[in-house]
C-alpha cells in the first residue's frame, strides 16, 4: 500500500492505492494548511500501514508546510518524484526540468490508458494542454488560466468587479456585471479550449485520445465534446505508475 500525494497551487490531494486501485482520496485546502489550521484527513493508521508516502509537487512553500504538518511522529518513507523516484517518460522540450511534474505525471497516466497519441488536459489553478506521441513522449503544451484564477485576477486587478463563482450561465450575455463575468469566463474558456484543440488535430494529424482531469473538468467538460475520458485522479495514477516503474526496473 502506498499513499500518493499531489501538492498543487490550491490542494493537496492525497490517495491510498492498494496495488493498482485507488482505495480512498482525501484533499486538503492549501489555505488550512498556511492558516495551520488543516485536519489530516488520513487515520494515522493509515499512514503507518503505507509502506511509502510518493510525493509530486509544483509547489514548495506548501510542500514543506505539508512536511511539517505530517510531524515526525508518521515512520512512513517519504519518496519524491524527480527525487528518489525517476520520472520515464522522454519529454522533448527545450528545458525538460522546468517542466511542472504534475504535466508529466498526467501525460505518463494518460498514455499509459491509451497507448496511442493523446491530448491531456488539466483544468485545475491552471488549464494545460499538453500532447504525448504515440511512441509515449511527452512533446509540450500550452498553459493558461483556470476559471477561478482568472475570476480572481479580474476582482483583483478592477476597483468595482466583484468576485465571482463561476458555472455555467443560463445565457451567455449578463445583464449584470457578475453574470456578464461569469459568461465571460465560462464561454471564454469553453472557447479558447475547443479552439485550441481542434489547432492541435490539425497541425499533429495524428492526435487519436483526448483525457481531460482537474477540478474544473466537471464544470466545463460537456461544452467541449472532443474530450473522449474524463479521469478524475490523474495525477495520483501517475504518482503510483512512477512509483511502479521505480520498482519494476
């Protein structure tokens, strides 16, 4: 058994895997965790029990945050993707190490599922879209802002915007600023995704899967019918694939 943990902008998110299935997922508010007032939502018994802990993270502060929010009194291994654990999938780019983990970690899942050439999208603090080969290369991508960043840049950035949740509008002109927000952001970005890959299919013709994962895939994922597989815990499956790989060569 081993618990994999997926440090990201806004979450952690946390899996026990018994072999290949995903046995239980527990996530934790980065907020609670930098306010110290996170509950960890694993039973210590757990935790003990998993031979290994599998860490992938895009972020630092809370990574140690998390580290010391675990204390010292959990024996359970702590093992690092790019670490202690090595990552197998050739990714051709021009700075592979700058390259965010949980990208290839979603590409190496996604791949692992279709075996062909594959889109990989993430709707998460961040949107990535990101192609893998049919020979399973990671082979680059495009970044741009999640809804909720981009709601929050526009009440940041504005004196009189308010901020927003966003769903799907009932129309798509507002007839308030919120709606008119909401609109924006929703149909932008159902926009620019659509738009985007149907670029992608026709520059890399070979482009066979779309998989989409993240927490916004739920909101947006009908609007965009060139998403073949919506697979909610992507990246812990690739955390458990590296780990697996790690011990198998």
């Amino acid at each position: 058994m081993i618990l994999a943990v997926d440090i990201g902008n806004t979450n952690v998110n946390i899996g026990s895997f018994a072999g290949k299935k995903l046995t239980s997922h527990f996530c934790i508010d980065n907020t609670s965790l930098i306010n110290q007032k996170a509950k960890l939502p694993v039973k210590s018994s757990l935790l003990n029990e998993s031979k290994n802990i599998v860490v992938a993270s895009v972020n630092p502060d809370i990574e140690s945050l998390f580290y010391k929010f675990l204390g010292k009194k959990y024996k359970t291994k702590i093992l690092k993707i790019g670490r202690e654990i090595k990552l197998r999938i050739p990714t051709l780019v021009e700075n592979p190490q700058t390259v965010g983990i949980d990208r290839l970690l979603n590409a190496l899942a996604a791949y692992r599922r279709t075996q062909t050439s594959t889109i990989v999208i993430d709707f998460g603090t961040a949107i990535t879209i990101d192609i893998v080969s049919k020979k399973g290369e990671f082979l680059g991508g495009l970044i741009l802002p999640g809804i909720k960043t981009s709601a929050y840049a526009l009440n940041l950035q504005t004196a009189l915007l308010p901020k927003v949740e966003i769903k799907r509008p009932k129309k798509i002109i507002g007839k308030n600023s919120e709606d008119a927000i909401k609109a924006g952001i929703y149909y932008g970005t159902v926009g620019s995704v659509n738009y985007i890959i149907k670029e992608l299919k026709r520059v890399y013709g070979d482009l066979e899967y779309t998989v989409a994962t993240g927490g916004d895939a739920k909101i947006l994922k009908k609007e965009i019918p060139e998403i073949d597989k919506f697979i909610p815990r992507l990246t812990l499956e690739g955390i458990r694939l590296a780990f697996e790989d790690n011990l198998n060569s």
